[in-house]
C-alpha cells in the first residue's frame, strides 16, 4: 500500500511541478509560485520516503514502520495541500497548517528510524 501510494504521490508532484512551472508562472506572483514550488519539493521528497517504507514494510514487521508511512502521507496532505492553497488562493492564515505537516514529517522520519533502528 505504501509504495502504491508513494507512486500515486510521486506522479502527482511531477503533474503539480509541471503545472506550476507552465501554467502558474504568469497567474500568481513570484512569491507564490516559489510557495507552490516548495510544495511540489516536498510532496516529491515524502513520495520517495513512502515507496522506500513500502519496501521496507515486506521485511520489517513493526508499528513504528505504519506509523512511518501514515505520517508522511498525513504530512503531504497537511504541508504541501497548505502551500498548494495559500499560492493559489494568497490566504495567509492556510499557512497556519503548514507547520502540522512539518511536524508530521518529523513523526515519520523518526518513526522510520526507530523502526530500522529496532530491526
């Protein structure tokens, strides 16, 4: 299910990426497009992470793996869905959910760890 998911993700990015690169840059200022951008950045960054706990997943049989995977996938929803918005709205209080994905990605990496760590 992770890799599954850290594919979908992957593709999406590239699509958001190509989109904010082509039909973004002449719509919303250079501030905004750099916002959309970091998304793409970062929504691609924890795509990878979940393929790689997809894979994984098959050898280490641990909760500290799934909570991995939840929370990056949780992290790109919060954290790249925030900056999507905020660059294509220009609603600064959305920024205000960036930091809980930014969080999540920490939980994930440090999940990641442990999970490794304990094999």
């Amino acid at each position: 299910m992770w890799t599954a998911l850290g594919a979908i993700s992957a593709g999406l990015s590239v699509a958001f990426g190509a989109f904010g690169a082509h039909a973004l840059r002449e719509r919303i200022t250079p501030e905004n497009l750099a916002t959309f951008e970091v998304g793409a950045r970062y929504q691609m960054y924890h795509a990878l992470a979940l393929i790689a706990v997809g894979l994984l997943a098959v050898k280490i049989d641990n909760p500290a793996i799934r909570v991995a995977g939840g929370s990056f996938a949780i992290g790109t929803l919060l954290f790249s869905g925030s900056l999507y918005a905020l660059a294509l709205t220009d609603i600064r209080k959305l920024g205000i959910v960036t930091p809980f994905g930014g969080l999540a990605f920490l939980i994930g990496w440090a999940a990641l760890a442990v999970a490794t760590i304990k094999r």
